[in-house]
C-alpha cells in the first residue's frame, strides 16, 4: 500500500519529540520569535547570532530558561557546536534593505559563506537544516504571482543584489549539498512578514509606517503607493517554519511562506493610520532602485504538503504590532526623560561642590 505524503506528514506530527536545535540568526525579529516556540515545543535551543541587527532583549526572556544557550558568532567563520544536533534553521542574514545594504559585501558573505558554514555542520552532524530564503529571488517579478517554479527577473548588479543574489546562492548551495552529500534540506521563500520586535528603524513597510503613525509625523511612501505586497503575521510564519522542518525527508521546497491577501502600500497605510488612530498624512517621495512593484506568494504547496496557511488577520496582526512599537516607543521615553533628570541633577551637583570648593578656598 503507497503511503500518501499527508498521512506520513500526519505521522510525523505526532511523533514530534524535543529536538537539538540551533537557530542562526536566533536573537533576530523573526528568529527569537522561533526560539520562544521551539522552546516552547521543549527543544533544546542554542540560539547564534553576531547582533548586527539581532538585540539581547529579544532574548533576554529565554536566558535563564534550562533549554536555551545563546553563542556570540558570526556565520561567516565555521561554526562549531559539540555534542549530537538534529535541527539547524539558517536565519542568519539582515534582511532589510537599510541593513543589508550598509555592507553589501558583508552581506553576499553571509549568504554565501554562511550557507557553507551551516551546510557543513549539518553535513557533520547529519542533521536536518532549513533556508530562511526569500521572495526577493524573485526579484521585481514578471510573473505575478509568483509561484515557486518561477526563477525571477533580479538585476544581478544592483543596489539590492548582495541580497537577491546573495540568498539564490544560498538556495544553490543547499541543493547542492543535497545532491552531492546526501544533506536534509528545507528551503522556505520567505514572503513580507511583520509582527512584535521588528526593528523601528529597519525601513520596512509596516515598521516605517507604525513608528511615524504613532509619533504622528507624515508617514513615507516610496513611488505612487500603487505597488502590492503580501503581509504576514509573524505567528503564522513561524508555524510554517516549524511544519517544514518537520515535513518527510522528500519535501525539500523551496516552499514560498506567506500571505496571499495582496494590499497596495497606500491601503497598508491608511489602515495603520486608523488602527493607531493617527493624525499623520501620506508623504510621496521617488521609489527606489529595482524595488519591487507587485508581490504575492501562490502558497498551493504549502497547503498541500504542509497542510499550513495563514490565520491571522492584517486587522488583528497590524492590532498587536501597534501595541509592540506604542509600548517600545513609551519605554524609551521614559528611559529617556529619567535619564535627563539623572544627568541634569548630577549637574547640579557637580556645580554645588563646585562652589562648595571655591568657597573653602575663599575662607583659607
């Protein structure tokens, strides 16, 4: 009797176990949120990251923990853990045009030279690792939408490449390890994802937006605002994260992961405005170089063989990044003001021993 793909999927699902997992790129927006849930799942988590856009207080919750260990490591340099790893997820990458492009060679050395790294340790370790690729190697599509067999319309030398290119090869090296050594891969195409613990100064669309809402300032909008992307939640993708990786050995992808509900960036932006009940106005200013005017995911494969699809609504989704950024915002304020009055008291007590000073010198 053939066994279908969803009843051993099925069967996998129920036999999860706690797993050895390491996450590159673990203390990142996207990849705290998947160390929180694997440990969650009772993995042991050993979360790597250089904090080049990844933050501590991403993980700080996690430190303590018995599961998680944090290691201070730059993918580019060869990655040695000890002891057995059944589970390694390559998110190791800025994956913001304001970041990726700060060290556009830096960048092409991460995807690259990262993808060996983590490609040779899974290949020690005979582990099972997955890709955190992107939609961009699609680059600014011709097909639309885009559906995995696409193969892209990227400019091989321009400002975005180090990126683009930098995450094809990635995809390259990992189905050639595959091929070549026998490697268990998993290649997600990771669509726009938003969510708690984005950076606010990342320059992405929905961070952008929120941060200048809530401080009320005009909010941005690159080109006519007419230009599509697909938003998802990053609840959602984490889910897809994890039933990839644990998908048979068969399903290598790669596998697009996102959300097919397409919005124009000016919809996106109206809708912060409202849900942040925001004073602020749209601000046009020239689209930059080979951004992208339409995106959105056909996501046929990954409900098929994953059995996954988005759950959570732009409305719910864009309600608790809100409150994230208002909390963020506050916070630092506050920070900010406490740290004000410690620096204007301390200056008023430097000027009192001061005169304190000048006054014992005066009586001697």
């Amino acid at each position: 009797m053939k066994i279908s793909t969803d009843m051993r999927f099925g069967q996998a699902k129920s036999l999860r176990r706690g797993h050895r997992t390491v996450v590159a790129g673990g203390a990142g927006f996207i990849g705290s949120h998947l160390c929180d849930h694997l440990v969650q799942r009772r993995d042991t988590v050993i979360c790597v990251d250089n904090l080049f856009t990844g933050s501590m207080r991403n993980i700080r919750p996690l430190l303590n923990h018995p599961n998680f260990s944090f290691l201070h490591h730059d993918i580019r340099e060869p990655l040695s853990i000890g002891g057995p790893i059944d589970r390694i997820y390559n998110l190791a990458c800025p994956a913001s045009p304001r970041h990726y492009q700060r060290d556009p060679i830096a960048t092409m050395k991460t995807c690259v030279i990262g993808a060996v790294n983590v490609l040779e340790l899974a290949k020690l370790k005979s582990s099972r690792v997955l890709q955190a690729s992107t939609s961009e190697v699609y680059g600014d599509p011709e097909m639309h939408p885009q559906h995995e067999s696409y193969v892209g319309h990227v400019n091989p030398i321009g400002p975005r490449a180090c990126y683009d290119e930098g995450k094809r090869a990635a995809e390259t090296l990992f189905f050639d390890y595959h091929r070549t050594h026998g490697v268990q891969i998993k290649v997600a195409r990771i669509f726009n994802t938003y969510g708690p613990r984005m950076l606010e100064n990342d320059g992405r669309v929905v961070s952008n937006f929120i941060v200048q809402a809530l401080q009320g300032v005009p909010i941005t909008i690159y080109g006519s605002g007419r230009q599509t992307r697909s938003f998802c939640f990053i609840d959602d993708l984490v889910r897809g994260l994890e039933l990839l990786m644990e998908s048979p050995s068969d399903i290598t992808g790669p596998c697009n992961l996102g959300n097919p509900e397409e919005f124009t960036i000016e919809e996106i932006a109206r809708k912060v405005i409202e849900q942040s009940h925001s004073a602020s106005e749209l601000d046009h200013r020239a689209l930059p170089e080979d951004d992208p005017k339409r995106r959105k995911p056909l996501i046929g494969k990954a409900t098929t063989t994953l059995g996954w699809k988005p759950k959570v609504s732009i409305e719910k989704g864009l309600d608790a990044t809100i409150a994230y950024f208002a909390l963020s915002i506050a916070t630092k304020n506050r920070e900010a003001t406490v740290a004000s009055i410690d620096s204007a008291r301390a200056a008023r007590e430097r000027s009192l021993r001061r005169r304190e000073a000048a006054g014992r010198t005066e009586m001697n």
